[in-house]
DNA sequence: TGACTACAAATTGTCAACAATCATACACAA
DNA sequence: TTGTGTATGATTGTTGACAATTTGTAGTCA
C-alpha cells in the first residue's frame, strides 16, 4: 500500500475499526472461543477505551454474523454447527467463483505469479510439516485470490468467510487434511488461472471446496 | 413469521438493530440521497434517543458498506459511481448463482411456486404502468430467491447488495427498463426453477443481470 | 427435603456532559 | 486583490455515571 515517497492520508481509521480489527483476529484465533461471552467492562479495560467505541466495534462484528446478542445478557461469539460449515463453504464457493471470473477477465497472468508466491509458502509450510502455517497459508491463499480480483464487495464478504473457515480449522484441529492433496489442490487452481481455462478453474475450484466441507464434516460436528 | 398462537420471544431486537433497519430503509429508497452526511444530534433528535444507541447502529451500516465513515468530519452516505453498479451486480450474480443452486438441491417446486406469487405482483405492477411498484417487487423478487435457498450467509450478503440496487434505481430514476422485458426475464427464471433445468436457470440469471447492469450504465454514470 | 419468594450482585442499556477536531468567517498585511 | 492567520461555531469522539434487567443466592414455608 503506497509507493515509497507517495504522500498518503494522515487520518488514520476510526477507533472503533482498529478495535473490530482487533476482536476479528481474537475470534478467527481462538483467543475468544465460539460461545464465550464479551465481557464489556474487561475488554474495554484491555484495549485502553470506554465502553462506547468498545459498543460500536462489537456492533460491527454482529452485522458480520461473528457475534450475537442477547438482550440485557450480552454479546457472545457465534457457536458454528455442521450446517454452518456447510453453508460457509458454499457461500464460499459462489464468492471465489466470481472472483475468479473476474481475475479471467483481467490479468490472469499477474494474478497466477502473485498465487504462485502464496503458494510456495504453503509447499514450505507442508515441506516442514508445519501444519498450523499450512493452515494461514492456505487462507492467505483465498484472501489473495479475492483481493486479485478487485471487487471491494467479493472482498468483504470473503473476509468474513475465511475468519469463520479459521473458527472451523480452530474448533476441529484434530483432523487435518494431507497435506500433499492440500498443495496440489491450490497448485491445480493457479495453474488453471495461469493457463486462462476458465471451464478448468471451475472445476478445480468446486473440487477443492467439495473436498473441504467432506473432510471438515466427515465426524464430530463442532458442537451445537 | 410466527403462525398465530406461536409464543414469540418477548425479547425484541436490540435498539441498534431496530434503528439500523429504519436508517437502511432510509437510504434505500433516497430519504437520504448518497453523500448525505449523517448528522448524530439530529437524527438521534428524531428516533428519541440519544447519540450512544444512534452511533451503534450507524457502525453496523459502515460494516455493511453502506456509510463510509472520516474520522472527525462524520458519516456519510457511500455514493455509487459506474464501477460499483458493475461490482453490484457482479456480486448480485455470484450471489443469487448460489442461491439457485441450492433451491434446485431442495425443494424448486415449492420455490417456484412462492417466486410465481411474487412475479404475479410483477404483472400486476406493470399492468397498470406502476413503475414504481414494479420496482419494488423486483426487488422482493430476488429477495425471496435468496430467502428460499435458507442460507444465512447468501441472505445477508444479498440484503445489502439489493439495497444498493434500490439506490442505483433511484439515481437513475429517469430511464427504467422495458417492463415487458422484465417481467419476461422472471418469469424466465420461475419457469427454468419450476423445470429444475440447473443449466437454464443458470443461464437466464446470468443474462438477466446482464442486461439489467447494461442497461444501467448505457450512459450518465449516477455521478462520480 | 423441596419449591417458591425476595434480595443482592453483576452486567448491560442509556444518557448527558466534556474534550478534541474541523469548517467557516473575518481581520489584516503584502 | 490575494493570501495568511486567527477566532468562533458546530460537530464528532470519548468518557463516567445512572437506570434497567437478569442471574445467582439465601431464606422461608409447606
């Protein structure tokens, strides 16, 4: 973001956006677990704030479906079902698809080299066995491949769809995927875009998600 | 919903929810045309509350995309230039693509049979040249494909990408489409739902929003 | 012992006042 | 006249305190 020497804007984002970011990255983590309840007073403590700018973030993450909120008892962190992870994945599906197409549409080649960097860090992460940097990875991966396609829409919904992926990998980190099908998976869809075939990214795609909700719903929903 | 005699929760919803709906509908049909700023003490003034509850709701909106936020100037109304009636719709595509999948894997008999109640408000709006009404129920229209695909996720990506419809419809008020054409396209749809053909459903979707985003950006981008 | 009632603590929902920042108008000098 | 600097007014950002509601606990009575 910005060439060196380009003169950007002072104003740096509202309070309540850093504060969003914030309990974002908490929540895709782990560090508030699905069901844990938002204590206001404590987090505001934490953060330095009061508990307004600490009101208006959380309002955000509830328009995100991240949180929920109960009347007079408090917000808590969305608890993901089977059927949630079903319906994250397609929702996923639609939102990539078009990103996609989009990327098809525009550059392909630069999009297929700024995945083909992405991707080298997951064969690193898979080569070490390292499986949680696999997992970044491979989120990296999809934020990478939304963001390419430059709709500030697609963006924003995949945002909130991969942090709610990261609370599924979280909630069932038990059983992850081989690693060695994980690669060459995301290896099928840059090459796909390098090669511009759009049937062929299509399927890939549709392949690799199929496969995702298979392996993640196989046994032992997360819990209700 | 809630058939009669069904207990409710007496619980409604929070006050930044309910003023976060009314300040949607506002800006969705021009009550406050884009790049409206969103005066707090006034607005707080007219729901009869004060700038605490008003400020979490207008965060929600922010989250949504619908306001944009400068730090210590205020919140603004987003305006809609040319490149973001493409982006809409693009999304709209993706969307509703989804949508459509996973009606024709249910129940697309029922589902047609909702959506042809919806169309027949449609004919009816375009009998008697109500322009207007007719817009109105092409929004439901497509609401209710999303709804009938029971997906939490598509739903609520959509809600906000047809209020942004509704706003591209009202800055460029002067040139509707044919109404004959529109109703055709629906019916289209219904008609491909009721068949559960996945390939022409598919393919009367996609040339329906093409032709309603080239329509729309013919000439005079809403501004810039 | 069990159930119901009343109380108390803690948490959320709301508000009004204070501090910080920006836009506008005006005076003044070059 | 043009540009700069200042003062003023208004609006946003933030805070701490107060009101409303729920939950847990203790106590009483059948």
């Amino acid at each position: 973001m910005g060439q060196p020497g380009e003169l950007e804007p002072v104003n740096r984002e509202s309070t309540a956006a850093i504060i969003a970011d914030q309990l974002r990255s908490a929540i895709m983590y782990g560090t508030f677990p699905p069901g844990t309840q938002m204590a206001e007073a404590e987090l505001a403590g934490k953060f330095g704030v009061s508990r307004g700018p600490l009101r208006e973030a959380m309002q955000r993450l509830v328009q995100e479906g991240l949180l929920h909120s109960e009347r007079h008892r408090g917000l808590f962190v969305t608890t993901l079902d089977v059927d949630d992870v079903h319906d994250i994945y397609m929702a996923r599906t639609g939102v990539e698809r078009a990103a996609c197409l989009l990327i098809l549409r525009t550059d392909p080649k630069e999009a297929a080299e700024r995945l083909g960097e992405v991707h080298a860090r997951m064969v690193g992460a898979a080569g070490i066995g390292d499986l949680r940097a696999l997992g970044n990875a491979d989120l990296v991966f999809h934020e990478t491949l939304v963001e390419l396609a430059g709709s500030a829409r697609l963006e924003r919904m995949a945002r909130t769809l991969l942090i709610e992926t990261r609370m599924c990998m979280t909630a069932l980190e038990k059983k992850y995927r081989d690693p060695v099908d994980l690669v060459g998976e995301h290896r099928a869809i840059v090459d796909a875009i390098q090669a511009a075939d759009e049937e062929r990214l299509l399927e890939v795609l549709d392949a690799h998600m199929a496969d995702a909700v298979a392996r993640l719903s196989t046994d032992a929903a997360p819990e209700s």
